[in-house]
C-alpha cells in the first residue's frame, strides 16, 4: 500500500471540496482532495439556480458558466392560486463546468487532486484508506455528499434525503422559474436549461416523481437525471479531527433545498477558523459555531415552515397562497432566492397569525420543532 502525507486530506471533489481545498491551498497548507469518481462534475444533477448572493459567496465565478437569467418567478399551490414575482432573482449556471473549474483552481493553487480515489475508511486516528493508498493527516473533511462514508464512520445518524428527478426537454429555454405545489413542501419546477428547459421534481423517494414532472410539462423528453439531497442539517459539524461540510453536513436551505450558497459559505468560514493555525478541534468548533450564528435563523425558522407545510392540506395550502396573494406587491418586494425567510418577517404581525393559525396542529408541530432544533 501506498503511504501518503498531508495536513488536510478532503474527501470529495464536489463543490464544497473544491472550495475549501482551494481557499486551504491558498492559505499554505499541504491539501489533498480525493474524488472516487474518474470525472470532476459528472454525471450532474443540479438544476444550478444560483442566487445574486451564493454567486457573489462562491470561490470563484465566470460568466462563461451561465446558461440563462431568471428575471421572473411563478408560485403555483395545489389548485392552481399563483403568485408571481417580477425581478432579476437569478442565474442558471453549468454545474459541471463549475465544479470542474472549481477542482482545477484548486489543483492550481497546490492542491493534490486524486481521481478515481474512494474513501474506505479509517486506519487510526490520522490515517485513512484512499483507494490504494494510506493518508496520514492532521484533519480530514467529509465533502462526501448526502450519504456521507465519513460521518458514518464517525459515528453519525445517517440523515434522512430526498430524491431530485429533472427531464431535460426541448424547446425555448426562456427566464422565467415555474414553481407548482405538489403536496406540502414537495414540488415540481419548469426552469430555463441549454438549448432548452427542465422539468424538475423532488420529494420523498417512494413518490412517483417523474409524473409529478408531466404535471408542469407535457414537452417531449431528452433525457433524465437525479440525485439526493439531505433532508435536514445536521446540529453538529465536527468530531474529533474529522468535520463535515456541504451535503455531507446537510447544509441546504430548508425551503428551496439548494446547497451551494450554503457549501460555499461554510468553506470560507471554516478556512477562516482553520487560518489561525491553532488546536484542530478548536478551529472545528469555531467553524460550527460561526456557520450557525450566520444561519441559524434561516435554517431554524426555514424548517419550521417546511413542517409546517407538510403537515397541511391541499386545500390550506390553498388558503395559504390566497392570504399571501393579498399581498403580492410585498412578495415582489421581500422575496429573495437566497433568504426564504425574509418575507415571512416582512410580513404583518397579523397576517403571520392568521397564517400559523390556519392550521393549529400543524403550527404546534412547527413550533415544536423550532424549539428542537435550538435546545439541542
Ligand atoms: C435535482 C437537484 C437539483 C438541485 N438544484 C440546486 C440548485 O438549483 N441550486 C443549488 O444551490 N443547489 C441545488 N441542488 C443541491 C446541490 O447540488 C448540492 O447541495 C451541492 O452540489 C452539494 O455539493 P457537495 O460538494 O457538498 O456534494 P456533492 O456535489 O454530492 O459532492 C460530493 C462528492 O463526493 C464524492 N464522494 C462521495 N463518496 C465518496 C467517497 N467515499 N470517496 C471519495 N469521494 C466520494 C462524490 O462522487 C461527489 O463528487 C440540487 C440537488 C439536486 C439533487
């Protein structure tokens, strides 16, 4: 077997390995990131609807990664109440192209990039088994995704995920986002693609999704992909001199489900921790705590709606969307990709009531979840 050394071993070469190995090579440490697949950024599954703010938050950005704008938005409930949002709110990127540019920047900073190198597990302490290798290492990062080898290994719950379906279709891409309302917070999506559009859906993984994706498009298919996403955050980021980011660490925004503003964010705040060259699990905690001072409000009250949706009816849903449609100048407004929240804030006391109180049992669950989530 062949033995490696380094300070950061990250496993993982997606968009939230990338980064960090990047931001970490730049700082002057000794980097390796260890893909297990041959290719950097395929097969992709991400629909990349980037907000102004996590495309102002990545490493790196490049305007040749563009595919489209999406200068309007429609929200469709279960029975047909749509709300409409007119305003720039965002960029569809090529996925593959940026994690690949992402990956290379980093090889270009020092980085050790290792290709068709899965992580297998841990040998002691400070030494993993990468594919025919062993690495010693002074921190190793979980970039691994939704189904994490090295939070398993760690002795993490497995966390729950959901299951992404999009069909590529043919036709004009357009730059508008269409959002229908399938059964709480499940949905299906319409989204500008190359030389074309996608129709997307998500939701638990014994749904029929792919229906669900003719409910929006009838437009004849190009091809299919998919992928999971976690389905929560998990409290904690770190143990011993193993820490977790990206899907691995489940940061994704409740509401939405998008992971890449957040993935970026925790690899600057965690190259940031790490900077001070101190304890490695000090740096860790540091990295913890700072990513959920920064999102926990969002994270908190985001998933608190997403029970709460779940736990009503079509037709409340219904009621939901029509209470909001009274105030759509406000949507317009207070609505951002990046923030989900903010418009819920924005929102009159009283309205806020009238929407918690719509269903009682749904809003005590929320609630109750609220608190979960912060006690814990
Ligand atoms: C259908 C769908 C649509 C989405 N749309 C959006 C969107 O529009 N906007 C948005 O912001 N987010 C979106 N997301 C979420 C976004 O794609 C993810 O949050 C983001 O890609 C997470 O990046 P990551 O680097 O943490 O994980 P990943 O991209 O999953 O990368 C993990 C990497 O680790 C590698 N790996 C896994 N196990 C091992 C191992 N044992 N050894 C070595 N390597 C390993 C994998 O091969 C992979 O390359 C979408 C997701 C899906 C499924």
């Amino acid at each position: 077997m062949k033995k490696l050394k380094t300070d950061f071993l990250i496993i993982g070469g997606g968009i939230s390995g990338s980064s960090l190995a990047y931001l970490l090579a730049k700082l002057g440490f000794d980097v390796t990131i260890a893909e297990k697949k041959s290719k950097i950024g395929y097969p992709h599954h991400c629909s990349g609807i980037l907000g102004l703010e996590a495309i102002s938050e990545l490493v790196h950005f490049d305007e040749d990664w563009v595919l489209s704008e999406i200068n309007w938005a429609r929200f469709i409930s279960p029975r047909g109440i749509s709300l409409e949002i007119r305003k720039p709110l965002a960029k569809v990127v090529d996925r593959e192209s940026m994690d690949r540019d992402t990956w290379e920047m980093a090889l270009s900073e020092g980085a050790k990039g290792l290709l068709s190198s899965p992580f297998k597990g841990f040998l002691s302490r400070d030494e993993a088994r990468v594919g025919r290798s062993s690495i010693h290492f002074e921190a190793l990062i979980g970039a691994d995704g939704t189904l994490s080898k090295v939070s398993e290994l760690i002795g993490f719950e497995k966390l729950p995920f959901e299951l992404g379906i999009q069909r590529l279709l043919r036709g004009r891409p357009g730059n508008g986002y269409i959002v229908k309302i399938i059964r709480g917070s499940k949905f299906t999506w319409l989204q500008p693609w190359r030389e074309g559009r996608k129709a997307g859906a998500l939701g638990d993984p014994k749904d029929n999704l792919l229906l669900w994706t003719y409910s929006i498009s009838d437009e004849r298919s190009r091809g299919y992909e998919g992928g999971l996403l976690p389905a929560k955050t998990r409290r904690r980021f770190h143990k011993g001199k193993v820490a977790l980011i990206g899907d691995a660490a489940g940061q994704i925004k409740p509401i939405s489900r998008g992971g890449v503003l957040l993935a970026s964010r925790a690899a600057r705040i965690l190259a940031e921790s790490v900077s001070r060259r101190e304890d490695i699990e000090r740096a860790f905690r540091r990295y913890e705590s700072k990513w959920w001072r920064i999102n926990g409000r969002e994270i908190i009250l985001g998933r608190s709606i997403r029970i709460y949706l779940d736990l009503l009816s079509p037709s409340k849903i219904d009621k939901i969307f029509s209470l909001l449609k009274e105030d759509e100048d406000l949507l317009e407004r207070e609505f951002e990709v990046d923030r989900q929240t903010a418009l819920l804030l924005a929102l009159p006391a009283v309205k806020i009531l009238k929407l918690a109180t719509e269903d009682i049992a749904a809003g005590a669950s929320a609630i109750a979840e609220m608190i979960k989530y912060i006690v814990r």
